[in-house]
C-alpha cells in the first residue's frame, strides 16, 4: 500500500528570503512556512509540542541549506538527539526547493508551561545536535554539538558558533490554535568577520526586544518580507533573492528493498514484509517470492 505523500504537497509550502542588512555588516535569512508545518503535523500526526519541535528543525534546515547555496543541489540533515520522550528529531533539506521530516514519537505531549506554551525543551532533553552538509563534494561535511536549551533555535545558531565560527542569532516560532498551525516562522542574522561591535549589540538588542515570533507572523499574514522590514527598521537593507520550498521525499522501491535486504541477512521468510518510510510514511510491500527473487539477485 503506497502513502501519496510523495505527491500530494507539489506547490510551494515555505518561502526563504535572503537579504544584506546594516550595509554589509550581517546577511539575514528568514522563513516562513505555515503549510509546510502544517502539512507536517498532519502527515505524521503530531502532538502540539512534536509539531513545534519538527516545525524548529525544519524551518532550521530550510535556513541552512539556503544558506549553504554552494552546489547545484546542497542538502543538510539536522539531527537532534535527545533522551526526552519526543526522541529523535531529522529534517533534510535540499537547496533546490525540497524537505521532508520525522520525529520518533509524534505522540509525545509533555505538560506544558502554560496556555499555548509547549514545553519543547522538557520533550527533548539532554544530547545532541548533529548536523551533515552535503555540498557536492567527496565527502559530507558533519558537525555535532552538545545540546544548549532543547529549544532548537538556540541550539543551530550554538552550532554555527562553535562549529563554523559564524556568530549567529536565530529565532524559531510555531503557534497553534485549537489544534491547527496557524503561524510558523523564522529569522536568522548571521555577522560577517569584520562586523563592527556596535551593529552585534544593536542585533542582540533587536532579538531580546522581538515579540513572539510565531505572533508577529501572525500579525503579519505570514508576509515574511514585512516581518524582515518590521526587524531590520532602520537599518540599510538589500534584498538578495528568494527560494520556495516544499515537502518532498526521496524515497522509492529499489531503496526499501535494499533496506530490507540488509534487515534479513539472507534470511527466508514465509510471509509479506512491509518497509515503510520514516520520513513520507510511504508503505512498500514485499511478498514472499519477491524477496526470495531480490536475494537470489543479491548473492549472484
């Protein structure tokens, strides 16, 4: 039984914008992707607290990977692993405009700090953010870092500052109501070497003094180049250009056969064998004969 998942999410479900702010002294990089968190919410059929966990991390990596436009199809996968009950936590992302994504468990609600405030942190816990870029090259580039807060946001741009030297400021917010994602954004001011001390604390000023980010994206309509200009107001800023994204997974038969292969070892089975994807829920059945046929192939 096939999931339609793989082509069911075609249109445009998240836009990043990139623009120069204060001159060039920082490059910002801001998100928005309601449906694309919304979609992801009903597709594996998130908690409030996994959908704003999931929500971060993508948004995250959709940050990342237009960040890293260095190759025709740079791909990043963000991998947070923590002893919390949401467990672990992947969003991959691709430069060209795709995404998909997955947490452990989806179930996973945490009592929450107060109205409409999920406890993120206490759903994720202590461990670990991995990071792999894949930029074209030989080999991937791979970070990881300890845990900060288990809030997401706090934790990529601790990685930036640890792993790649780039001070960074990073805000991440996914709101709700009564069950159904209404707002989702992000925003990223990343300084550049020569950064005078006085733009940073003007920057570190404007991030303290944000309202509720998912909020402000609410109030905005999800206009991400209003809330860029609500941010930056006052300072010199140059549009750089734009990326849509959109959910999509790279999944397909010939990958969940070899999985299934290594899975049994060449061992016989007399039954139907489901693999079923982590990331789009897409199911692949495989009968009996056919995997005796997959193993015959695999041994000559």
């Amino acid at each position: 039984m096939r999931n339609e998942s793989n082509e069911a999410a075609q249109a445009p479900q998240a836009l990043v914008v990139r623009a120069l702010v204060g001159g060039e002294e920082a490059r910002l990089l801001a998100v928005e992707a309601r449906e694309l968190v919304a979609h992801l919410k009903a597709l594996h059929r998130l908690s409030g607290t996994a959908t704003a966990a999931l929500g971060r991390l993508s948004m995250a990596s959709l940050l990342m990977a237009d960040d890293m436009k260095k190759s025709r199809r740079a791909r990043v996968t963000l991998s947070v692993d923590g002893d919390g009950p949401l467990g672990k936590i992947v969003a991959d992302a691709e430069s060209e405009g795709v995404m998909r994504g997955f947490v452990a468990n989806p179930s996973a609600e945490p009592e929450p700090k107060g109205p409409g405030k999920w406890n993120v942190a206490a759903a994720v816990g202590s461990g670990t953010l991995s990071v792999i870029k894949d930029l074209g090259l030989k080999e991937p580039v791979r970070g990881q870092v300890p845990l900060r807060s288990g809030e997401i946001a706090e934790d990529v741009a601790a990685y930036y500052v640890r792993s790649e030297q780039t001070r960074t400021a990073l805000a991440l917010g996914v709101l709700e109501h009564e069950g159904v994602v209404v707002a989702a954004g992000g925003l990223m001011v990343q300084l550049f070497p020569d950064t005078t001390e006085a733009f940073a604390d003007e920057v570190e000023r404007r991030f303290r003094s944000l309202p509720q980010l998912s909020g402000l994206f609410l109030q905005e309509e999800g206009n991400v180049r209003r809330v860029v200009e609500r941010f930056a107001s006052g300072l010199d800023l140059y549009w750089l250009g734009r990326q849509e994204y959109r959910f999509g997974c790279r999944c397909d038969r010939d990958v969940a056969s070899a999985g299934l292969m290594a899975a049994l070892g060449g061992e016989s089975v007399d039954e139907s064998q489901e693999v079923r994807c982590h990331f789009c829920n897409t199911s692949y059945l495989f009968s009996p004969d056919e995997i005796a046929d997959l193993q015959r192939r695999q041994r000559s």
